[in-house]
C-alpha cells in the first residue's frame, strides 16, 4: 500500500508539476525561479538516464529529453548537478558494471554515463568539477580535458582552458540513494522520471531494463523512494514529475499516474 503520510510529510510544502516528457522540466524550474525569484544552485535527478550531454556543442540546439540537465545548468547558473542512478542497476552486478566502467572510446557528442578517464564506484559518491561551457552549453568530459591539456604540454603551450572565454567548473555528482544523505539540510531542484523506477529497455545503454517488475514491486519502490528523502532531511522547494512514456511500462502507468497525482494534490504551493 502506497505511503501517503510520507508522500504529504514530503512534498507538502513544495511547488509540483507533472508532465509527459523530460525536456518540460526545463520550462517547469524556469517558470518557478522567475516567479520565487529563488536562487537554487543544485539539481537532483532521478533517472536511469543522466539527460546530461557531453562533449558537444549545444549552440542552435533545441532542447530535448537527452539534453535539458545542459539547459538547466547554462540558464539557471547552477553549480553542482546530481544523478541519482536506480536501485534495479545498482543491485545487479551485470548492469551497474555497464555504469561504472569506463568503455567508450568515442565520447564526442554522447550522453554522459560516467566520467570516461576512470571507473566509477555506485557502492559511494562519485564527484568530478567537469568544465562547463556557459556559453555553448557544452560539458567536457575529463577524458576529453586530460587530450587537450596534454597535447598543449607536448607543444609547450599554455593550457587551452585559460583561454577559453565563458568556461565555468560545475560539480557532476553519479550516486545511488543510499548515499543521498550528501544532500542533507540543502535546498535542490528535484526531477523525478518515472523510468527511475520502471525502465523498458527502450533506448537505454545496452537495453538496461527492470521491465518484469509487478505492481507490488513499483507501489514498493514508490514507497522506498519517500522514505529516503525524508530521512535525508533534504529541502525540496520545486518539483518536476516526468512519465516518459517512451521508456515506461505501459502495465504500470496507473500506478505511476496515482502515486504523481498524490504527490500533486498534498502541494500547498500550487
């Protein structure tokens, strides 16, 4: 049975939107920065996906569902973002090795999975400050900025980064839930897609999914996900609800529609 004391513990005082696909997120923080006139320098985001695009610049690019984090960043000046990777990943040793470990060998325009010069560890916080470029949207991967230093040392030149107009650090945070805690007592902008919780396969690295999970499982997780969040005390002002319903399992969508419906009513800020 769903956790509705926790849910209303949780997000009663927050500001909640709910919608279809990840890249109205975008327009959801816009909307409530411009009007709170709030200055909130972190986004947290529940995803199988990071939605955050590496090494590429966005300049004349619309914003869609593998980009918006890019957005979000370049607009809102925000200084730390943070992926919060599943429980289903996590738990089996095949997938979360797909995330930790460092593979590809062509990270020009990807979406960033991990930090490509080393592997990563899901068990702890993961933290890089990766070069952000304010103009362009464009994040660059450590692999990508350890070439170019090491190119300008071999031409004995300066390095390429003190050059580069508009270049900012942002810190990129990959973690699981059982180390959110980092986040206690701060103030985050708050993405939650549905595909956290149930993910098809569909379009994800190495079709990754949990897709044989039953409604008991989701109502579970819902429930799971709630209770971490309120035991890490986090402060959570705005939040987006995304179905993505590209990725989801369709059996599921009435449960998933429920527990954001609940979510979305408990709020006394809409």
């Amino acid at each position: 049975m769903l956790n509705t004391d926790n849910i209303k513990l949780l997000f009663k005082n927050s500001s909640i939107e709910v919608n279809e696909n990840h890249d109205e997120t975008f327009k959801v923080f816009d909307n409530y920065l411009k009007k709170t006139k709030n200055k909130i320098s972190r986004l947290v985001n529940f995803d199988t996906h990071s939605d955050l695009y590496q090494n590429y610049n966005l300049t004349g690019q619309s914003i869609n569902i593998a980009n918006w984090v890019n957005y979000c960043i370049k607009e809102f000046n925000l200084d730390e973002f943070y992926w919060i990777v599943p429980d289903y990943i996590y738990q089996n040793s095949l997938y979360r090795n797909v995330y930790q470990e460092k593979k590809d060998k062509n990270i020009i325009n990807k979406p960033f999975i991990n930090f490509d010069d080393e592997d990563i560890d899901l068990s702890k916080v993961n933290m890089r400050e990766l070069y952000f470029n304010c103009k362009t949207g464009e994040i660059i991967s450590p692999e990508i900025k350890n070439n170019l230093e090491n190119n300008c040392r071999r031409f004995n030149m300066p390095s390429i980064f003190e050059k580069i107009p508009n270049l900012r650090k942002v810190r990129v945070y990959i973690l699981t839930k059982q180390n959110i805690d980092i986040l206690k007592g701060k103030e985050i902008l708050l993405s939650v897609d549905a595909d956290y919780f149930c993910n098809s396969g569909y379009d994800t690295k190495e079709e990754i999914n949990n897709k044989y999970i039953t409604k008991e499982d989701i109502i579970n997780s819902f429930n799971d996900f709630t209770d971490t969040l309120i035991k890490a005390q986090i402060v959570i002002p705005s939040v987006s609800l995304i179905y993505s319903p590209i990725y989801i399992l369709k059996n599921l969508r009435p449960e998933i529609e429920n527990f954001y419906e609940i979510i979305k009513e408990v709020s006394n800020k809409n």
